[in-house]
C-alpha cells in the first residue's frame, strides 16, 4: 500500500524506513540517547521489595487498570526483518506491526492496513474516548486513495480488529499514558475530560482525502504536558 505524503514526511522526520525499519546500531544509538527505554511508571511507583511485602497495592484500581495496559512485547522492522521483541526495546522511529488481541506497544500513527479489514483500536481504557480509533483501506479505496489516514495511537490501546504497520512516535516517559499518570488523571473516568486529552492530535485535510501532515511532539513532550494545541500540521 502507497504511504501519503504526511506519512512519508513523518517517516523522513523519524528518520525511519518504512521498508527496512531502522538497524540494530540505530536503535541502540536512540535508545542511548533517550537515555531510557520505552517504560512507563506505573501510578503507584514503589519499590519491587515493598511491592512484594504489600501485595495488596496490586490491586488498587490505578494499579489494575495499568495492569491492563502495559505491553510486554511488539512485533518490530530492524535490519529488513521482522523480529518480536520486548515492548521497552522500542524507540522512536521503530516501524511496528499491529495485530488482532496486541496492545499497542507505544504512541505510533498508523502506515498501512491489511486490506480484508479495518483496524479498530479501543483507546478507552488509556485516553477514555468513548469510540474506538480505526483506519480502513476499503475506505480508501472506495474514495479512489491508495492510501490510509494517519491515524494516531497510544500506548496501551487494545487492537481490536484487523492489522497494521504504524511508526513510533513516542516512548516511555513521552508517551499520553505517562503524562496522564503524572498528572493523575489514570485510569480514565466515564467521560473525565481524557477524550480532549487524547484529540490533540488533530488531521488538516485538503480536498477529500489529501493528509498534509502530522502533528508530531517534537519537542520530546506530549501535547497534554501543557504544549498548547493548535490543531494543525508542523
């Protein structure tokens, strides 16, 4: 499937392949400069030895739901191959592969989709949003595209339906997840106020279909850590 020119200034911005995925040295390079890796601290960030004496802190609401959605690992492009590895080896820039039952493994926007159906990611239990995020290449099709929107996920989101190729946007620390955590607003209530959290990340269209860009954090923080939303490409 044919990447728009949103995803493929995205792509270029990254600094990633959508064919080859990013090497082994350039993962390991970005992941030194980071200098963490891609993990989120959960609500209640107690050491592992009073963890194990208090067990009950398991299950704290906060704790359970975190719980729900830590991913363990994700299917990655490096060197050209596809590889499974453990969620936390992701950086930004890594090209991912989604599928039925994973839970999204980092902020990513959608690439591509597996034509016979549509993603369908459920954000609910991250950002609260009361209707899942989905991306469909018949849609495209129907409206004489090749390509798919740009759809932005989160880490955390449970895949639902269909499969996809996405890029990573953010990781760890940078991720919606970890600033809702830091500001305590997770787990999400029943429209909470986490859906405006979530809808920073907007699509400037031309025309029908034509994406003109990304809303990228490129300043290392998300939206939702005070950056203000303008709802525009840059």
């Amino acid at each position: 499937m044919k990447l728009s020119a949103a995803q493929t200034q995205l792509l270029e911005q990254l600094g990633s392949d959508a064919q080859r995925g990013l090497t082994t040295d350039q993962a390991a390079a970005r992941r030194e400069q980071a200098g963490s890796f891609n993990v989120v601290d959960p609500p209640i960030n107690c050491p592992s030895w009073i963890c194990c004496l208090l067990p009950c802190i398991k299950h704290i609401p906060s704790m359970k739901a975190f719980a729900q959605v830590k991913p363990e690992d994700a299917e990655v492009l490096r060197n050209g191959k596809w590889i499974r590895y453990e969620a936390s080896s992701l950086v930004k820039g890594d090209i991912i592969k989604l599928e039925e039952g994973d839970i999204v493994p980092a902020d990513c926007v959608v690439l591509t989709v597996d034509s016979e159906n549509d993603l369908v990611v459920d954000c609910r239990c991250v950002a609260g949003e009361d209707k899942p995020r989905s991306a469909s290449a018949a849609a495209a099709t129907t409206t004489g595209s090749t390509t798919v929107k740009p759809i932005q996920l989160f880490l955390g989101g449970h895949t639902a339906q269909g499969s996809a190729t996405a890029v990573v946007t953010a990781t760890g620390s940078n991720t919606l997840l970890a600033s809702l955590i830091r500001e305590n607003r997770f787990p999400p209530k029943d429209n909470g106020g986490m859906v405006a959290a979530a809808d920073n990340v907007q699509y400037a269209t031309v025309g029908a279909d034509e994406e003109v860009g990304i809303s990228l954090m490129g300043r290392e923080q998300h939206p939702s850590d005070g950056a203000p939303a303008t709802g525009e490409f840059r």
